[in-house]
C-alpha cells in the first residue's frame, strides 16, 4: 500500500491570532474580567493565525447548534471537494478512480454523512464504500489513513481515499469561560486535508504504509473529547494531556518498531499530530528527539494552528511536498486522541 498523494484545503477567511483574541472579547462579553488571561493563553499556543469557516463578526449569530452545524455541512462539502480533487490531480487520478471513501471529522454531525454528500455531488462511483467515523478526534487522522491502509491491502487493485474535515471554529460555547475553553479558542481551526492510499498493483511512487499500531489506555476517556448538551459540543481538555504522552508514547513507538526489528534510530523523519507547544515538547521529550525533527509540526501549528484530526495530515502534506525523505528513509506518522489512544503508522519511503 502506498500513499499516492496528499492535499489541503482551507476555508477563505484568515486571521491572525490578535485579531481573533479581539473577536472573542466581543463575542463573550462575559469575558471582560478575562480578558488578561484569554490574551496570556493565546500568546502561548504557538500560533501566528488560523482560517476560519466565516468572517469574525458573523459568528455572534451562530447561536444555536442547529446554525453552527448547518455551516459546518455546507463548509464540509465545499473544503471536501477542493481537497479530493487536488489530490487526485497531484496523483493524476480521475473521480472514477476511487474505490472507497474514509471520512473523519469530530466538529459535526449530518445523515447522510458528508461522503455521501460529496459522491452525489463529484459524481463518485454508485459502488463505492463509503466509510463515515466520529469520535476519535485528533487521534482519526492517523487512523483513519490505516484504517483506509487495510483496506487496499485486501483490495490490491483499487485506491480509497481518506478525507478529515474539522471545522473546530464552529465549536465555540459562548458561557463556557473555562480554561480548557479558552485555552481552545486560541490553539484550534478549520481545515481539510485529503489523502489517496493505492493498492500495491496501482501504480504508485509514494510512501509506503509498512504497518500500523493501535494503542488504548483504560480509564482515560476524561482526558479529551466532548461533553454534548443541548448547546453543542462542549470541550474536554484536561491538563494531564501531555503526561499521557510523556508518559505512553516512548514506551507504544519502541514496542511498536521492535514487532518490525527496529528501532528509533532507523527512523528517519517524524511525522507528528501538532497538539499544541506542551504536547509537541511532550513528544519530543517521550522519543527523545531534540534536533528539530519535529519542525514540520511546529511549523503546521504555527500556520493553521491544530485542525484535530487533519493536523497530522497536513505535517503529512508538508513532508511530501517541501520535506521528502530520501527513498529508504523510514518515517513515523503518529497521533493521540479521545480514548485516550494511540495510531502509529510506519512508513518507508
């Protein structure tokens, strides 16, 4: 199996992180007491700016779920289309060359999901198998790209394509001045990214995906996720995120690269879910990588900052087009997420 091509989309509207911290004072007005700290919290995300589903000054009338989600359904359509179609022109694919369609998002809800949505509006194959996931989160980037990896290897000949749609803006609660809330509003965006996985008789000359690894830890479901009320999805984000990771992901990659004789001096690019700066230095510290490995995820946190589960892929993106391995080079694609979970993916280049 094989990585054919990698793409991304973003919503039109961009803006810096002091024009958003400007935004919230007046879309909370509650916040004004806090107005010091939401500025201290945002500064310290690591994040110059973020796109976002609509300009600032009309999501004070997106007051209910129901407006939210309906621009989240018509975001998720227009960003899906951009992003499939940039990857199947990168590949030199047709829209009829697609098998199946893995879709993820953790910031929306629709029936039919948006796959279905998006083969009645691309005109995809009546036959394809569609392959909707909730609730996995930041983790379903990484696990949806083996979870779409298993499925070309039972079907060598054909070509799935993963597509991770998170529009984190439309999450926001306005009288949730928690910090894991406001922590969020200043560390989250909207984004796309696509990904076509071809089958070892589809002509390819992408990565491949060697194997993946999947880890739970018991107990930890509290760490992140949501918590759904009338209002939407409310944020779990608790402070102990990077513990986990300090805590797990050394111990999971080694275990993980001895099932294949290796070890981490075999690999030679990382590639790495952006979290926020605590959980990138998290990761750095867990796989004891201290000479800029993680660049491509500093630099994807600073740009759009964390998209959820598109954030690795878009790493992924930015490797492929601007940091490309040297063929045999071995790379790790990992990311954790509500669960609290793992997905390790091993690549060679």
């Amino acid at each position: 199996m094989r990585i054919a091509a990698t793409a991304t989309a973003y919503p039109p509207y961009y803006f810096s992180q002091q024009q958003i911290v400007e935004a919230i004072k007046e879309y909370w007005v509650e916040s004004s007491d806090k107005s010091g700290v939401l500025e201290r919290l945002h500064s310290r995300t690591g994040v110059d700016g973020r796109y976002f589903s609509r300009p600032l000054e009309e999501y004070r009338g997106l007051d209910t779920w129901g407006k939210a989600n309906d621009v989240w359904i018509e975001t998720s359509e227009n960003l899906g289309e951009q992003a499939i179609d940039c990857a199947l022109k990168f590949a030199g694919f047709s829209r009829d060359r697609i098998d199946a369609i893995f879709f993820v998002s953790i910031t929306g809800v629709c029936s039919p999901s948006i796959d279905a949505r998006l083969v009645n509006r691309m005109g995809l194959s009546q036959n394809i198998k569609r392959n909707p996931i909730f609730g996995l989160g930041c983790v379903a980037g990484a696990a949806g790209l083996a979870r779409a990896a298993d499925y070309v290897k039972a079907y060598p000949d054909q070509v799935a394509v993963l597509l991770s749609v998170e529009l984190c803006s439309l999450t926001w609660q306005r009288d949730d001045l928690s910090v894991a809330n406001l922590i969020s509003s200043g560390l989250f965006g909207d984004g796309a990214a696509a990904v076509l996985i071809a089958g070892e008789k589809v002509a390819s000359s992408g990565p491949r995906i060697v194997a993946s690894h999947q880890v739970f830890y018991p107990n930890t479901h509290d760490v992140m996720g949501w918590r759904v009320s009338e209002k939407g999805f409310n944020i779990v984000l608790s402070p102990d995120v990077p513990l986990v990771v300090r805590e797990n992901l050394g111990r999971d990659v080694d275990g993980f690269l001895a099932q294949h004789g290796l070890t981490r001096e075999d690999i030679g690019s990382w590639i790495m879910h952006t979290g926020g700066p605590k959980v990138l230095e998290a990761t750095a510290e867990a796989l004891n990588l201290n000479n800029g490995e993680l660049d491509a995820s500093w630099t994807a946190l600073r740009r759009v900052g964390n998209l959820s589960s598109a954030s690795v892929l878009v790493v992924l993106d930015e490797v492929m087009k601007h940091r490309r391995p040297a063929p045999g080079t071995r790379s790790i694609l990992a990311a954790m997420g509500p669960g609290f979970c793992a997905e390790i993916l091993l690549l060679e280049w």
